[in-house]
C-alpha cells in the first residue's frame, strides 16, 4: 500500500486512499473526523385527492406494492379490487410457522413441525431504520416491532480454508484488521510528503483518530496490549478482588489474517442498508401481510391465478381462475390496472402491452436464494456461547447462520435461520429437497457449533426458485438491462402500470416494492384525473 501513495496528496485522494484499504466504513470515520460527513434526505409518503367519480383498478397481487396501492387508492376515492394467486395476503412478506404447510414446484410438501411461537421467515427478516416507507405502514396498522440484531461482535466469522476450520469471534477478526490497517494508514499518513495538501492539524487529528480506532500504541503500532485486547477480547477478562488483573490476547499475525479472508464478513454490517438499528414485526415478518389483509378485507380475492391480461381504451380485463373450487374462467374488470406480478411469472402470461415494457418484462431475470431454518432443543448459542442474536458468517454453502433476536433467556427450544444462500450456493441448495436442504444445513452447522449434533430437532426450508407464485427471490438487473429497460418497465403502458420491488433502485427489499408502488399510484392518479 505505502508504495501506492502519491507524491503529493489532497483530502479527496486521501479519502479514496483509505476507502479502497479499509473500507467505506472507514473512510466515514476519517471523513467524521474532519467534519467532511454528511447525512442523506427522504421523501415522505404521497396524499392523493380528486378521483375521478366511480373511476375504478384493478390490482394482481397482494403483496406489499399492491396492498399499498389498494390501501392509498381506496383512501382517495376509488374503487378498487385485488386478485391474489394464494390464499393469503403478504407475497414474499411470509412467515412458516408450526402446522403450516407448504408445497414447492416439483411436488415437495413440508408440513412444518415448529412449536408454538416459533417461525422461519423464509422471504424478507429485517427493516432497516431508515426504510421509513415501510415503518409508516406499520405504525398505521398497528404492527408491533421489536429490534433485529444484525450485528453481534460474539458472533463468528468462520473459513474451512483458515485457522485450521476454527470459527473465529467477529469481534476479533474486526479489532486485528482495524488495528493492522490503523497501523499501516498511520505510517502513511506521518510521511513528510503529505505536509501541505494534507495540513499539518488535519493529519495530527486523522492519527489521533486512526490510533483511537485501531486501539495502537503510543508508537502507532498494533500489538498485544489491554487497549488491543478491549476490542478482541482477553485471556482472562478483568473481574474483581484476587481475580481482577485482565491478561491481554495475541493478535492474529497480518499475514495469517489477511489470508484468511474473513476479513470480508466483517464490513457486511457497514453497508447503509443494513446498519443498526434494524426491526423485525413481533412474530414475524408475516404479521405486516397479515395486517394489511385484515384492514382490506373482501377487497382481496384470493385463490385467483391470473392468466391473461387484456386492455383497450375503456379499461383491463384480467382472466382468471380459482384454484380451489376450479371451474370455468372467470373475469374482472376496472378502469386502471397496477400490475404487481412478478416479472418471472408475468413474462408467462399473456399481456396487452407495447414492445417496450414487453421487453421489459422478458428481460429480466429473478436471482436465486434459499433459506433453511432449524429448531433446536435449546437456545445453546446463548447458554452455550453468549450470542444473543446477530449473525454468524461462513465460507460454506449455507453462507450464513442468524440467531433469534427475541425471548432471550427463555428456557426450551429456539429456531435458527441456518442458511440463507445466494448465487451458486443457491442454485445448489435448490437443487436439494427440502430434507436434503436441512441434512446439509446441519451438517454445515456442525462444524461452527457442535451442538448441532445432539440438538438439532425439526426444519422448514425455502428455496425461491421452486416457489410457484414467484419463481425467484427478486429482480436481478445489471447495469446493461436498467440502461436498456428500467425506464420502460415503470412507464404507464395505456391504462397499466408495474409495481413492485423489480420496479425500483431498491431489489429485494420492501422498501422497493412501497417505494415503487407510491410512484407508480401517484403517477396513474394523475393520469386519471388528466381523463387521458
């Protein structure tokens, strides 16, 4: 890195130095620390007004986009209906609990076996603070939250390739990396050459920062010390009368660490979306669906699969059928539609639209990823190890392990999310049956908490790709395919409009799919009020 820096350096490079070492984290406390930072704006929620007398939409699905936009339209005037494809309200908003049962493609049904108050939410788990779209709805319908710990430095980080498949503490791996790139960046930093670009007060402020953040010594240094061991933990914690003297850990060499790549699951809680405080609803992500379907009622019809979408200029008509009772195809109709569907299924059933958002539509693909949650005879991770919630990462196919963040210290079983996958490790879980999926989740497990062995107890297990209704996680767009299609996807195509996380810069979170669905009913309001 030190034969990196320039001759001479400003603080635009500085910053852009220390970024691409460390981090965006730590690029932010640089910037902090010389009052460089700044905090970003949102925009609230819509209020329409003037609808048209008797105007009327049409909406196909009910997850979040569309029980938004019913719920908005409906406020303002109009008449409004919803075509659900299952038997409840919610979408990827979904909670398994105890006595569920579910059937994926293929034909693989699970009747879930968890106990009572215990769930895996196989879709979305967290809402970060900031996706204030999304809690506005919960405080209007009364959804009661609870924090979801995302970060917990007791929690591991583990690679079956370092540290002879030893998991490691998250908080050690984070103190010996900050602590080495402290070191590295304060030797970089006491270089003559940065004198004049860099002024002298502003460098003394940066190392004083950097040796607060990397816990060095008086020499700048990253080594075995108490103010180290603070961070990373000690051999013997202090404590009191005789028992009192804390004895201080060794780091990790930089080299042994720096191979180990652990160092990349330790920035995953530094990312904007995922940064504390998080929520999750009391019993579950489902319990928003839930709320939103009570509060619309008989606006929804459930048990209606969509196949085919017709529009001319007095209105769209959606064919259907009812996939309990059968029979002959049914029809609704409405002035307006806003069309929910996942692009994955909509892109397989007939639609009167222009070129455009059929190209669209076709274009884009849906990202694979599974989940696999575990009950065990006892919260052992608690009673065991001291991890009360947070998320432990590994190199193995099931990427992850997150640990309950509610009944702490409640005696008897507690569910894990034992896996949640994407990309390859994905596409191989998908693979599996459900059972297979379990089977290779605890035998992952196991090899991070031995426990595993003698605790586990019962699974339920999702993989995305295998779910009918939706056929992959979320919309996957490059950078190509936004440039080439995003703008049509969102346009008014006659008397629809697409609503949904695919319609938004935000895939994959529910703050998307409100987001996108305010645009997309705001925009269609004024249409109809324009009478065009």
């Amino acid at each position: 890195m030190l034969d990196d820096i320039p001759a001479a350096i400003n603080r635009r490079t500085l910053f852009s130095m220390i970024g691409k070492t460390a981090g965006v984290a730590v690029m932010y406390q640089a910037m902090a620390s010389l009052a460089y930072a700044a905090e970003s704006t949102y925009k609230g929620p819509i209020a329409l007004s003037g609808a048209p007398r008797g105007a009327s939409v049409l909406i196909l699905g009910s997850g979040l986009a569309g029980m938004v936009a019913a719920y908005e339209l409906r406020k303002a005037g109009y008449k409004v209906q919803i075509l659900e494809y299952q038997n409840r309200s919610g979408g990827r908003n979904w909670s398994l609990y105890g006595g569920d049962v579910y059937t994926e493609l293929g034909g693989f049904t699970q009747n879930v076996a968890f106990d009572k108050g215990l769930y895996l939410n196989p879709g979305p788990w967290r809402i970060p603070h900031h996706h204030k779209g999304l809690l506005h709805y919960c405080k209007l319908l009364g959804v009661r939250l609870e924090p979801f710990i995302q970060l917990n430095y007791n929690a591991y980080v583990h690679s079956t390739q370092a540290f002879g498949g030893k998991p490691q503490r998250y908080r050690t791996i984070e103190a010996d990396f900050d602590g080495y790139v402290a070191e590295l960046l304060a030797k970089s930093v006491q270089q003559e050459k940065l004198d004049r670009p860099v002024t002298k007060e502003d460098r003394e402020i940066l190392l004083q920062a950097l040796r607060q953040w990397g816990a060095l010594d008086k020499n700048y240094a990253y080594v075995k010390s108490l103010e180290s061991s603070d961070r990373r933990g000690y051999d013997h914690p202090p404590g009191g009368g005789l028992d009192a003297v804390p004895t201080p850990t060794d780091p990790l060499s930089l080299e042994d660490m720096v191979r180990s790549r652990l160092w990349r699951a330790i920035g995953a809680s530094k990312a904007y979306d995922v940064q504390q405080t998080m929520f999750q609803p009391v019993g579950g992500m489902g319990m928003i669906g839930k709320a939103f379907g009570k509060e619309l009622g008989e606006v929804i019809r459930y048990n209606s699969k969509v196949t085919e979408i017709r529009q001319d200029k007095r209105g769209v008509t959606a064919s259907f059928i009812d996939t309990v009772k059968g029979g002959a195809v049914q029809t609704a109709h409405a002035d307006w539609c806003v069309c929910t569907i996942p692009a994955s299924v909509l892109s397989q059933i007939p639609i009167d639209v222009g070129a455009p958002m059929q190209a669209a539509i076709d274009a884009l693909p849906y990202s694979a990823s599974a989940k696999v949650g575990l009950q065990m005879k006892r919260r052992f991770w608690e009673e065991d190890e001291s991890i009360y919630g947070g998320i432990t990462y590994t190199d193995q196919p099931n990427s992850i392990i997150s640990y309950p963040s509610t009944d702490f210290f409640k005696p008897g079983k507690g569910v894990l999310l034992g896996a949640y996958t994407f990309g390859p490790n994905a596409v191989e879980y998908t693979a599996m049956t459900p059972e297979q999926r379990i089977a290779k989740s605890v035998e992952y497990g196991a090899n991070i908490h031995p426990q595993y062995r003698t605790e586990f107890e019962t699974g339920a297990t999702v993989a995305w790709h295998r779910v009918p209704w939706t056929l992959g996680c979320a919309g996957s767009w490059t950078e190509r395919t936004r440039a080439a299609h995003y703008n049509d996807m969102c346009a008014i195509d006659g008397r629809i409009v697409m609503a949904g996380e695919h319609v938004s810069m935000i895939p994959a979170w529910q703050e998307g799919a409100v987001l996108s669905s305010l645009n997309a009913i705001e925009r269609l309001h004024q249409r109809a009020v324009q009478g065009s």
